[in-house]
C-alpha cells in the first residue's frame, strides 16, 4: 500500500510541478535558514566538557570598590580574582582539585636557526590544570607538585608549538628558549581545543588555547606580563612589577573540582570564611558575596553565545513559520483540487484513514524532498558564515551528525504538520456533494 | 454590474461586498495569506531596523586619517634591549622615510579592541564616579599623526614628554582630551576645561592643557567610545606599538618599507601586528557588517518565499474560477474589471496582514529590546512596512490577475 500511495504521490506532483515545486522550495529555504542559525548557536553553547561539567566551578569573590559594586548589575562579584587571592585559595589547598591560572606571553627563540623567533601565548597553571580539565597529552605528562613549589622552569607544549619548533618530534626532555630562559619540556599535548574555551573566557570565548602551559609562579618569578583583560578599583601601592602584583587589580581566574554537593557546600563555606578573615584585614570592604557557577552556568553568565547569533536564530525561526503557512496554504490549494477525486475515492470505499494515509505520505514525501535540500543550503549557509565572520567561525559553522538528523526530523515534523491540516479537511470532503457535481 | 463610460475613483462600483463574501467562503486560505504578510512584515520591518542601527554604528568616523594610517609592534626579546632606546631609534628612522607624514609611539589605536582606559572626575575623593575614558600615551608628534585638530588650548611641548615605565601608577600633570570627553567632565561648556583640573586614581591632579575635535576610543562597541584622553608619555617597556600616517597613496609602500627596516635594524626584536587602519576598522566592525548581510539575505528571500506563496495561491485560484471568470466576462465585465477583481481581493487580505503585522512588529521588538537591549524602533518604520508589504501582494497578484483577464468569455460556455 505504502508504495502505491507513494506512487500516487508522484503523479499527483507530476500533475501540479510548480506548485510542487514551490512547497519544495519554501520548505527548503525555511530548514536551511534555520539550521544555519540553530548550528551556530548549538555550537556556541556546547558542552565544551560534557564528562564533568557540573563538577568545575568558576571561583569569584567579591574584593571590589565599596563605592560601587563591578558592573552594573547589583550582584555581581568581579569576574576575576586578584594574585592575593589566586594564591591564598591554592596554598589552602580545599578542593578535590584546583587551579589559579593567568594568560601571559612571552617570545620564544628556537634553537633551530631556521626558525625567527616569534611570540608565545602562555597558559600560567598549576598541576591540575590537566587532569582537571582532561587535557590530552600526546608525549610526556604535566608538571608535579614539586614543579609548582620549587617554581621549576618547566613547560608543557601545544601541539602546533611542537610542530612548529621540533617538527612534531617528541621533545619531552629538551630545552626551549622562553623569554631568554632555558625551559624543559615535559610534556606535549594531543590537539586540544574546547569549544567555547571555557577556563578563560574573558580573553575570547572561541579563541584557541594557549601556546605553552607553564607553572603558575613563574608569573611572580619571570615578571611575566599581564595578557587579557586587568581591571582596577585601586591604585597600586607602590610602583612596580610586585606593588602590582599585589594590588587590589583582577586579573586570574580560578577553577575548582568539587565531585559532590557536599564538596560544593563545603568550599563555599571555605570561602565565606576566607573573606570573613580578610575583612578582619581590612580588605573585602563590599558585603559577603563568593560566588561558585559550574561550567554552564558560568558560560551562561558570561553571555558565551553571542546575542547576534540568537536574533538570527529567532528570525529564522519566524522565517521556518513564515515557509510552512505558505505551503500549508499551497498544500490546501492542491488538494482543493482533488475534491472530485476525493469524493468519487471514499463513494467507492475508501476509508478517511485511507485517505489520510495517503495525503500524508504524499506531503511527507515533499518535506523530506525539502529537508534535503534545506541541508544542502544550510551547508551553503555555513560558508558563507565562515566568509562572513572569519577565523572565528572556522569551529562555529560545521554540521556534524546530530545536526543533519535534527534538519530532516525537523522538516518532515514541520511538513507533516504543515500537510496535516490540508489533509484532515480533504479527507472530511462528503462524497456525494463532489459526485453531483460531475 | 455598471460601467461608467469615463470610470472615476469613487463612481464606478468596486464589488468590494462580492470579494469579502467570496473570501468568507474561502476563510482559511485567505487567513494563511494574511498570516504569512503578517509574519514576513514583523521579520523585514525588525530586520530593516536592525540594519539601520548597525550602519549607522559603523558610519562613526574614528577621528584618524584612516586610509593613510596603519601600526606594528615591536617586542624586544635579547638581553641587552633597552627598550627607550630602541624606541628613539626607531621612532628617528620612521620618520625619515619619505612619505611618512608622522610617526608615534602610542599604547592602543583607535578600532582595534584592546586598550587602557581610567576614570576621570572633576572632585578629588574615591566616594566621586568618574567617567571613563580612553588612555592613549603619546609624544608631541601626535596631533599630526593621528590627524586630530586643537579646538582649544595647546599641544604638548617636547619637555612635556615623561618617561612611564611598566607598572608605573601616576601619571603626569598634564593631558588633552576630546571635546566629547569635556562635554561630560563640564557639561555646561566643554571648551571651557582647558586649564581645569581633574582627577585620576581618585585624586591626583591633572591639568587639562588641550582639547581636540574628535578621537575614538579603541572598543567599538563600548558607550562611551568618544571618550578620549591623550598623555604627554613615552614608554620604556620591551614591547612598543608606531603608528604611522603617509601622505596619499603611499601607506601600501610604506607599510612593507617599515616592517623591513625595523626586522632589519635590531636583530634583538621581532617586529608583528602589521596593520592598516583600513584593516582594523573591517575587523572591528566585522560581526556588524555580517549580520547586515545576513538580515539582508534573509529578508530578500523571505518577500520572494512570500510573494511566489501569493503568486502561486493566487493562480490557482484562478484555475479555479476559470468558469466562473468567463461567466464575468461574458456577461460584459471588463478586462480591467477582472484584474481589479483579483488585486482588491489580495488589498483585502494584505490589509488585515499588515494590520496584524504592525502588532506583531512591535511586539517582536519589545522581546528584541527585553532580551538583547536594542533600543525601540521607531514608530514611522510601521506605516513603511505595512506599506511595503501591501506593494508585495499587489506586485505578486499582477501577473496571475492578468492571466485571469486573458480568459475568454467563450469559456462560460464549455462544461468543465
């Protein structure tokens, strides 16, 4: 039956191909449009560590102005902490695991003389850093405790770092000129890249993580220089690199792993209590307000996918509505034209079931027909997003498996629906009022 | 039906209750069409506003000689760099080139997104706000090289120039800023601030000696993006930023010349971030001028899905009168009669869409201003869109009103 009615489809479109022909289209242009949009924003608010998201919490403290709190919104600890704080959390050592980290960068110089020197972004961690956040590592391992205490000159590569200076060779046990400083290698990392960057997103969202992994002292150590954003309430006291340092100025960010909720409780009672004793100090002049988001919840309060990006998903989503009621009304306008043929159908037995089942395989058929070529143009749509934005979109605007079965879910879901209606009123036609007229 | 011999607006008749009654047969097809007017309106209309507001963002001029500018960075990395040094030296041999117009040595450019900036307030005392600005640190050099005009006061004079080193907190007694950034330090007369001071960090005083017409802050995006201060600074700091303006035509040439005669003259440095202005006003502004084209995309394709919707419904419905239409014809209705027929109808559903519409469209832009903060449309956007969108049907449902017209009155007379 599925095949005759299908067969019966065909020749119903042969008879009207405009009209075919335009469902088809306008279908296609509302799932092209909206898949284009929908990628780009489920891309942008993915998971970028699906395994323990809601395990790493982003650690704020308010250590702000007392005049007027960080920005605008009334509750809102600063978005990162000072060297004070990045340091004190890490030496109380209160979680399962913990990192301080900075973004610095410096030039290396390769031994090879072939290749000039160029500059270096640096990731300053510690050693969690990497089991924390699942870093794969290609050679070697990260640095140990001992590296991070005795501030060793040791450093972890990316895998285009590698590439670039040993040829991909693996270099664990070599040295490598940072800053004018002789570093040993000890570790090369696998390709790597979150999406969005969720440890830092401060410093660009999308942007690719950092060229070398360094412990996070030699920030102190180096006089490494602040990358990324610094923000100020205070002036320093004292001119230089450490009176800087140790100012009121944010410019590290600190990321815990807390298993359980006990853990989480238990930490942010550490913190109350932290500030609680810093306030005896004389610093912490706002109200108490430590603040523990996890993965999501951080991408989210850090505004991660870009508003542009979801107007665009919303007006797409009208666009896909705007598509279906012109093929509802195409659909309508068809079968209208098939009362005849639908009277004499059901006088000589047909069921409505029947019918039904046969008006919506023919309007499946044309959803599926549309999906398909909706993909194609959500492809096209891609394109031209990566044209349009550049660099940044190269991660953003790909379709993987997940998205190409939600297009064509979606377009049969929106013509099944779309056809839906057309076909419940043909099917309702009485047979005798299309008989008399004939 | 009746005909005047020399039909005028208001006396012939327009059969308006024959197409309303017809349409009431047909409620649901002609609700779709409305539906989908109203929705392809609340989308263009938004859209186009949308667009309005992002060109007129991306019109502000930046204050700089923009085609004739560009910067690169050096960063020094050998033992032995003496960063001030190499910043004479490299600023002197910059200069010299012919074709240069000037050079400076300064800390962020206009456009290119990152920056410093501080508070200034017109009270000493951490309880006072300030108001934000952006900082650029620059020699005397700068007025002609940055392409910005004095309004009032006086440039910096060489001895003016003060040596900051990195991580240095006070800034030096004196600074120019923008007429904008006066305007809201003294609201009631902006060119009156040369010679008032203000404070930084609080309560350290400055001496404004200077304002200049206009200068952009380094991040598009941001409010107060006029807002600008200018400090009488040389950086002794490995890394250093030149930016660079040519006479016409030359930046290209000049552009390749300095980034071989700085990689050239110290082996010690790298030399990076080569870049025009030109350039860096196309990044800053890229995600704007994307979603431009993208809403421009989406809106052209929306009124063809639409108007070929009416086109389609429309000839069908034709098909489906043919009889009917003959009828008319034969019994004396005009070619004329017909078309009009057909447009009026699509007027009918067109205004109840558009009207619709309207609610629609302001609807969506209070979400739109709710949940993304852009400002409200303003009101004159709806009467346009209801009008365009009332072109769209009329222009779609010409062609297939036409090829009613066409339909011979001989047809009344063949059975179907």
């Amino acid at each position: 039956m599925f095949h005759y009615y299908l067969k019966l489809a065909f020749k119903s479109y042969k008879r009207n191909p405009i009209l075919t022909g335009l469902m088809v289209a306008a279908i296609a242009l509302g799932i092209g449009a909206s898949m284009t949009t929908i990628t780009v924003n489920y891309l942008m608010s993915a998971d970028p560590i699906p395994t323990k998201s809601g395990q790493l919490f982003y650690v704020q403290v308010d250590s702000w102005d007392p005049n007027r709190g960080f920005n605008d919104e009334p509750n809102t600890p600063p978005n990162q902490l000072t060297w004070t704080e990045a340091t004190n959390l890490m030496s109380a050592n209160k979680a399962y695991r913990q990192s301080a980290m900075a973004k610095s960068g410096a030039i290396i110089e390769p031994s090879n003389g072939d290749i000039s020197p160029f500059e270096a972004s640096i990731r300053l961690a510690f050693k969690d850093f990497f089991p924390m956040f699942n870093v794969p590592f290609k050679y070697g391992n990260a640095w140990d405790q001992k590296a991070d205490d005795d501030r060793q000159m040791v450093v972890v590569l990316s895998k285009d770092i590698n590439d670039k200076v040993f040829a991909g060779q693996n270099s664990v046990g070599k040295s490598i000129i940072i800053d004018g400083k002789s570093f040993r290698v000890i570790g090369v990392l696998a390709s790597w890249q979150p999406l969005p960057k969720f440890y830092d997103v401060n410093n660009g969202a999308f942007d690719e993580p950092e060229a070398l992994f360094m412990p996070f002292y030699l920030k102190q150590e180096l006089e490494l220089p602040n990358w990324g954003n610094t923000n100020c309430w205070k002036t320093p006291d004292g001119e230089g690199f450490s009176a800087f340092l140790q100012s009121e100025c944010i410019n590290f960010q600190m990321w815990v792993e807390l298993p359980t909720l006990q853990d989480k409780r238990a930490y942010m009672a550490f913190l109350n209590n932290y500030v609680n004793d810093q306030k005896e100090l004389g610093r912490f002049p706002r109200p108490l307000n430590n603040q523990l988001l996890n993965v999501m919840q951080w991408m989210d309060d850090q505004k991660v996918v870009a508003d542009d990006a979801q107007i665009m998903m919303w007006l797409s989503f009208m666009f896909l509505l705007v598509c279906l009621l012109n093929t509802i009304g195409l659909q309508m306008a068809k079968f209208s034209a098939k009362s005849a043929e639908i009277g004499l159908r059901r006088a000589v037995g047909a069921t409505k079931g029947d019918l039904f089942f046969q008006y919506t395989i023919e309007t499946a058929a044309v959803g599926i027909a549309g999906g398909i070529l909706g993909l194609g143009l959500a492809f096209l749509g891609l394109v031209g997003i990566r044209q349009l934005y550049g660099d940044v979109m190269n991660d953003l605007a790909s379709l993987d498996t997940t998205m190409i079965t939600l297009a064509l879910l979606l377009s049969l879901l929106a013509s099944v629906c779309a056809g839906l209606y057309p076909t419940w009123r043909a099917c309702n036609i009485a047979p005798a009022s299309q008989l008399k007229s004939q | 039906m009746t005909h005047s011999s020399t039909p005028s607006f208001f006396a012939e008749n327009w059969e308006i209750g024959p197409i309303f009654r017809t349409l009431l047969r047909n409620k649901v097809g002609a609700m779709l069409i409305a539906l989908q007017i109203a929705f392809t309106m609340t989308i263009v209309v938004n859209a186009i506003y949308i667009i309005v507001q992002r060109s007129e963002k991306m019109q502000r001029p930046s204050g700089i000689d923009e085609a004739n500018s560009f910067f690169i960075s050096s960063v020094g990395f050998s033992h032995d760099f003496n960063g001030l040094v190499s910043t004479q030296q490299d600023l002197n041999l910059i200069r010299s080139l012919n074709g240069v117009v000037d050079a400076i040595q300064i800390n962020a450019v206009p456009l290119s997104g990152s920056g410093w900036s501080m508070g200034l307030q017109t009270e000493p005392g951490a309880e006072f706000d300030g108001t934000g600005t952006a900082v650029y640190m620059v020699d005397e050099h700068a007025l002609n090289a940055l392409d910005v005009a004095l309004v009032a006061g006086e440039n910096f004079s060489p001895t003016d120039i003060q040596v900051r080193t990195s991580s240095q907190t006070h800034w030096p007694d004196k600074t120019i800023i923008t007429l904008a950034m006066a305007n809201r330090l003294f609201p009631n007369d902006g060119l009156a601030a040369v010679g008032k001071t203000v404070y930084i960090n609080d309560i350290e005083p400055m001496i404004i000696t200077g304002i200049i017409d206009k200068l952009q802050a380094p991040w598009v995006g941001w409010d107060n993006v006029e807002n600008v201060m200018l400090t009488p600074e040389i950086r002794d700091a490995k890394s250093s930023r030149y930016f660079i303006r040519t006479e016409p035509g030359e930046r290209d040439r000049i552009m390749t010349q300095v980034e071989s005669v700085l990689a050239k003259s110290n082996p010690g440095r790298i030399v990076k971030d080569l870049r025009s202005i030109d350039e860096t006003r196309l990044r800053a502004y890229r995600d704007n001028s994307a979603m431009i084209r993208i809403l421009i995309t989406v809106m052209v394709i929306l009124i063809i899905v639409t108007g070929l919707g009416i086109v389609g419904l429309v000839s069908f419905s034709v098909n489906q009168r043919k009889k009917q239409i003959g009828t008319r014809r034969a019994l004396g209705a005009s070619q004329h009669a017909i078309v009009r027929y057909f447009m009026l109808e699509n007027l009918l559903i067109s205004t109840a869409g558009v009207l619709l519409g309207a609610l629609l469209t302001v609807g969506l832009n209070i979400v739109l201003v709710d949940a993304f903060s852009l400002t409200p449309i303003a009101w004159y956007y709806i009467p346009l869109g209801m009008l365009a969108l009332w072109l769209v049907g009329q222009v779609a449902v010409y062609g297939p009103a036409k090829k009613a017209a066409n339909i011979p009155p001989a047809l009344a007379t063949r059975s179907a």
